[in-house]
C-alpha cells in the first residue's frame, strides 16, 4: 500500500516524492497556459511558476525535518510532507503566503526547541522577532502572540521575563521600522488596523463538485485524525503530549484567524493539520482505512488542483 513505502521511506523514495511533487506542481498545466495560471502581480511568469514547483517542497521537507529532529512523530516519514503538499492544492501562487510560511515555520521550530530549556529566552525571542516580521504582510497573524503564551505555559516556561522577551522580540522589527522612517523622511505606509471581518468566501454552496469532494475527503480525514490524536495523545511521551497540545492550539488559532482574515491566512493553518493528520496516518491501527483515505486525499486533490485551471 502506499502509506508503508512513505513511513521509513528508502531514497529512492524521496527521490519519487520530489518527482511526485513536481508532477502534481504542473498537473494544472496540462489544459492550460503558462501565462494564464501563474500570472502575478509584479513578478515574471516564469519566476512565479519555478517557486510554485520549488517552494511546496522545501515546505514540505523542512515542516518534516522539524517533527522528526524534535522527537514529534518518532518514526522517520515523508507522509507529513504529502499530506501538506495535497491539503495545499488549492493554492498555485501564493508567492507572497509560501515567503510568510517559511517565517512561520521557523517561528514553530524555535518554539519547539524551548522545551526543557531552563533559560529560553533566545528560542522565545527568536520566535517573536519571526512574528513581528511577519505581521508587516500579514497583520492579523499579530494573534499568534496567544500561542507564544500558551506555548510557553504548556512547558512551564511561563513568566513575567518570558511575557516580556516575547513583547520585545515582536516589537523589534517595528522599532527598527520607525528609525528607519524617522531617518529617511518617508513616510509612514504599514497596516492601518486589523482586518477582522468575517471572509464570505468561506461558502461552498456555489462551489464545483472538485471541491466539495476534496473538502468533503479533507473533512473526514480531519475528524479521524484528532479521533485518534485524542484517543493515543496520553500514551506518547512527556513531550511530544505537549508539543501535540501546542500544535492543537495552533491549528485552531490559525482557523480562528483564517475566518475572519481571507482564505489566504488558511495556508498557515496546513502546517499544524498536516502533523495531526501525518500521525494518524502514520500511527493508526487500521491500515486499510488509513490507505483508503489516504488515496481518496491524493485523488480529490489531484481533481480539484486540475479543475482550479477552469475557475471552479
């Protein structure tokens, strides 16, 4: 079956994945123009076509390498990086949301590492630095601060020395920011507010039945996932029961942003699902079930990537 060549996965299995990577990249391409997919704003066609085949990558590997190094999900896999990969098919060129994940991703990889860290405030600050920087393009991603907190209370970290180094590293990149417009003269052009009306978006009545079906699939996965996550979470270890209740609190705060943002901040929320869902696939009992979902997921996503071309 599939899943069990992606868990302990030989190397030519990573060299299949990235060739499936590339293949699912262009898969939209078959019925349709370069220019007409991957046009952007301010960017070269071409430009933007080489990071939507290179930048899910690289996503997928480091969001894997870091469950793996921090003793997350024990068993060495590349189904994580697939399941991101598929969840994340409906975006074909969000360069400006792949640049912020990156961020987001190291941001999560330093709050990781503060655990059983005597004196964490380094991986703290580095952590809230990432966030600061991140809210100049993405200003609701502000509401991370909460997962920072809660992050460190979850590994009895939590003080008022830690409360403080995380409103220093979020307010540094703003006060090089202000110098630099009080030397230069220029004016003031950041975020003028928060945005936090509900996306209307969100609705799939309308919808083609690609997406209902990938949602549909996406769903049902989902509640298998946290069914099992919930089931096993007091059997793992000390820390990876934290570090999953870390990722739980934010996968939710990211949804709770993403609804009242634009779909676009939904991008930052397949970082967490993607681990939840990784673990059942990786972990459960019920391997036929976990196969079935698992290509039901791979099909739906390879039907509504292809049919995204068509406007559905």
């Amino acid at each position: 079956m599939l899943l069990k060549h992606l868990i302990n996965p030989k190397p030519s299995i990573i060299i299949f994945f990235i060739i499936f990577c590339l293949f699912f990249a262009v898969s939209s391409l078959i019925f349709a123009e370069l220019s007409l997919i991957f046009n952007h704003n301010y960017l070269n066609t071409n430009i933007v076509f080489v990071l939507a085949i290179i930048t899910p990558i690289l996503l997928s590997l480091g969001l894997n390498n870091i469950v793996y190094e921090n003793n997350i999900i024990r068993k060495e896999n590349l189904v994580i990086g697939c399941v991101f990969i598929l969840i994340s098919c409906t975006f074909i060129k969000a360069v400006e949301v792949w640049a912020a994940t990156f961020l987001l991703l190291f941001m999560f990889n330093f709050v990781i590492k503060s655990y059983q860290k005597d004196l964490p405030f380094s991986q703290f600050y580095n952590a809230s630095f990432l966030l600061g920087v991140l809210t100049f393009s993405f200003p609701n991603l502000i509401f991370l601060f909460f997962l920072l907190i809660i992050s460190s209370i979850n590994y009895s970290n939590f003080n008022w020395r830690i409360f403080t180094t995380i409103f220093l590293g979020i307010s540094t990149p703003y006060f090089f920011y202000f110098v630099f417009v009080f030397l230069t003269d220029k004016k003031y052009t950041l975020f003028n507010g928060l945005d936090v009306g509900p996306d209307i978006s969100l609705t799939i009545h309308d919808a083609h039945l690609s997406k209902i079906i990938w949602f549909a699939v996406l769903l049902f996965i989902v509640i298998f996932a946290f069914f099992e996550l919930f089931i096993w979470l007091y059997k793992k270890s000390i820390k990876s029961r934290r570090t999953f209740m870390t990722i739980i609190w934010f996968f939710i705060i990211t949804v709770l942003i993403a609804i009242y943002s634009g779909h676009q901040y939904f991008y930052f929320s397949f970082l967490p699902l993607a681990i939840i869902i990784g673990n059942y696939f990786v972990y459960t009992k019920s391997r036929l079930m976990a196969n079935s979902l698992f290509f039901l997921l791979l099909a739906s996503s390879f039907y509504y990537r292809y049919m995204i071309v068509f406007n559905v």
